[in-house]
C-alpha cells in the first residue's frame, strides 16, 4: 500500500516537476538527461490514440528535440501526488495543461495525465517512468 512521503522528498519532487516543465517549455531537450533516469521509459498516448515509446533519457532528449510545427508550446503541470512504495521508491500522478500555437495557427490545449515512477540517481530524484495520456484536446482554428 502507498504512504505518504515527507515534506523534504514532496519538495524535492515539486522541484523536479517544475524543473522538466521548464526544460520541456524552452525546448532545452539537451538538459532532460539530468532530470530523467539512464533508463527511463517515456510514454505517451495521444487523443488519436498513437502510441509512442521511448527508452532512455538520451533517446528521449533526441526525441524531443525531433518534435516540430509550433511556433508556441508550454507545459503547465497542474497538480501532482506522490507516495512511497514498498519497495523504496515513488509513484505519482501528474495533471497537466500543455499549450501551444502550431505553424497553421491553430491553438490548441491538452489535458493531460502522467504516471509516474521515480527514483534516486546519484541522490537526487529523477523520473525513472512517464506514462502519458492526453484526456481531452481542444484545437481552436485561427
């Protein structure tokens, strides 16, 4: 059964969590490897439904940079739980609102959420999973 984690941990994951939206939001797909484990496993269900795995926080940071057609993208964590398993690690639920204006000019808004594995690298908190899945998109046309 998960328990709850203490404020220093909480703390330590809300900073990891604003450190990925703000990697994520500026593109810097160079610095993701610091906040992802070695071999992280990323992924995300689209509201198409497309499925796409990465494995690797290196893979991932290339993957990333490989994402085109916005000329705006934010990623906005919204709320976020987290607790202790048995075993010695975290898990977690992430909400999300990410936003963008593709190069056609439509906005566009996902909600979104992750599941979330962490663990400890070099003493420090990283994501070790993310599996995400859109739950609703709205597209508004220009």
């Amino acid at each position: 059964m998960p328990r709850a984690v203490d404020a220093e941990t909480y703390a330590a994951i809300q900073q990891l969590q604003q450190a990925y939206a703000d990697v994520v939001t500026r593109g810097a797909w160079d610095e993701v490897a610091t906040l992802l484990t070695p071999d992280a496993h990323i992924r995300f269900v689209t509201s198409s439904g497309e499925v796409f795995e990465v494995d690797g926080a290196e893979a991932f940071g290339k993957f990333g940079a490989n994402m085109t057609g916005f000329d705006f993208f934010q990623y906005i964590p919204l709320t976020f739980v987290v607790s202790s398993t048995p075993e010695g690690t975290l898990e977690g639920r992430t909400s999300s609102l990410e936003v963008a204006e593709n190069e056609a000019g439509q906005w566009i808004e996902s909600y979104s959420i992750y599941e979330d594995i962490y663990a400890q690298t070099d003493g420090r908190w990283r994501f070790a999973r993310r599996s995400h899945r859109t739950m609703k998109r709205r597209v508004t046309p220009r």
